[in-house]
C-alpha cells in the first residue's frame, strides 16, 4: 500500500527523517481505519 509513496518519496529525496514520518502517519492512518481509501490516502497527510 505504500509502495507508490515510498518510490515518489525517494525520487523527490525526501530527507530520510521526513519519510520515516510519512510511513509512521499511514500506518497510524491505515491502523485506525481513518483512511482505508489508498486512492483518497494521500489526502489524509497532514
């Protein structure tokens, strides 16, 4: 599920510490049913 955000995020270079977050907040998202949409996931980042 977060492999297409994964791939984007190092193609930008992301500052690794910023792509640990993003990771965390999905999983936080996904864990919680808060954003089980991967199309509308993207719009949960905060």
């Amino acid at each position: 599920r977060l492999d297409g955000v994964k791939t984007y995020m190092r193609m930008r270079r992301v500052p690794n510490h910023l792509q640990v977050k993003v990771i965390k907040w999905f999983d936080y998202l996904w864990s919680t049913q808060k954003c089980s949409n991967e199309e509308h996931a993207v719009g949960c980042l905060p």
